[in-house]
C-alpha cells in the first residue's frame, strides 16, 4: 500500500504535501504522518530545504486548522446552554482558557492535537495565540517528519511513529484516569 501511496503522491509534488496537511488539520480522519513522511522521503532535500518545507506546511496546517477552531466556537453557545451544569462547563472553560493553552501545541503531533482546536474555540481561546500554538506545535512535527521520510526506509518509520503514539495515547489514558481518581478522592475527602 505505501508504494501504491507514493507514486501517487509523486505526482502531486508539494502541493500534495500542502493539501494533505490542510486536510488533516481541518480534522478530517486522514494519515497526515504517513503522507508527510511519504514526502519526506520523495523529496529527499537538504535541511534546510526541509525546513522550509516544513514552514511553509506547517503555516498551512495553521490556517487550515481554522476550521474546527471557528466550528468549536460557533458550538459554544449551543453547547453552554445544553450543559446541565453551566457552572461546570463555564468552569471547563475558565481551566482550558488559564492552563490548557499549551495543550494546543503539545497535542498536535500526537494525532489528538486536530481536535484540540475545537476545545480550543469552544473555550474561546484568542486568535493570536491559537495560532501561534499551533504553529508551535506542528512545526517540529512536520519537520520531523520530513527529515525521517528523507531517510529513506518508510515502513520501519511509520512502525515506529505508530508505536510512539500508541505510548504516548496510554500514557496520556492513563495520567487522565490517575487524575480522575485523585478529583473524585479529593471531593469525597472534603465531603466527609
């Protein structure tokens, strides 16, 4: 499948980088990783050329990324006012708003980080650093990736970034499921 994949891609040139990038951050499901290394090994370039690629990808994600942002923050009134709780939603929002920012660009290279942007709209996060976050945040990423790619041996490196995310998606379940844990001992212990 991935030769099949990359002789497509060969004639696409950069723009099949750029719109694959663009489909992946509008958060449609698609493998943006494995079509980003496939470039990278099709391209073969130098550094600094990877680099920027990788700019010029990675300030296409960013706009692209948009349009799940702009949808989250349309959702946001809706969403309030179907909370049961509104104090809960509003506090949700207050913690993404204050702590969560960074959330933005630490989620993007590990396949979540498209539907971070919703969160991101829902809780009304400014534009300015929500780009930039992003941008932050997919740059290396995306770099990354190229570099990989352009190393030659694709199948090993997709292995690999498979593997990665499946450690890191436990790693991350399982932190969320401690710190549930934690929240309801707390409440029951100030309860008491």
């Amino acid at each position: 499948m991935i030769d099949f994949i990359t002789e497509t891609l060969k004639d696409f040139g950069i723009w099949g980088l750029l719109a694959g990038l663009a489909v992946e951050a509008s958060s449609l499901p698609f493998p943006g990783a494995l079509i980003t290394l496939i470039y990278g090994y099709l391209l073969n370039s130098s550094f600094l050329d990877a680099f920027w690629i990788s700019t010029i990808g990675s300030i296409c994600y960013t706009l692209f990324s948009l349009i799940p942002y702009g949808i989250g923050y349309k959702l946001e009134d809706k969403l309030s006012q179907k909370w049961k709780d509104k104090k809960v939603f509003k506090k949700s929002q207050h913690w993404f708003q204050k702590c969560g920012q960074w959330t933005i660009a630490l989620a993007r290279p590990i396949g979540v980080g498209n539907y971070v942007s919703y969160l991101a709209g829902i809780s009304k996060i400014r534009l300015l650093p929500f780009l930039l976050l992003t941008f932050l945040g997919i740059f290396p990423w995306v770099l990354a990736m190229i570099l990989v790619g352009g190393a030659g041996n694709l199948k090993m490196a997709n292995s690999i970034i498979s593997q990665a995310q499946t450690y890191i998606f436990v790693i991350a379940g399982i932190v969320i499921i401690v710190f549930v844990i934690y929240k309801m001992y707390a409440r029951k212990k100030s309860e008491c």
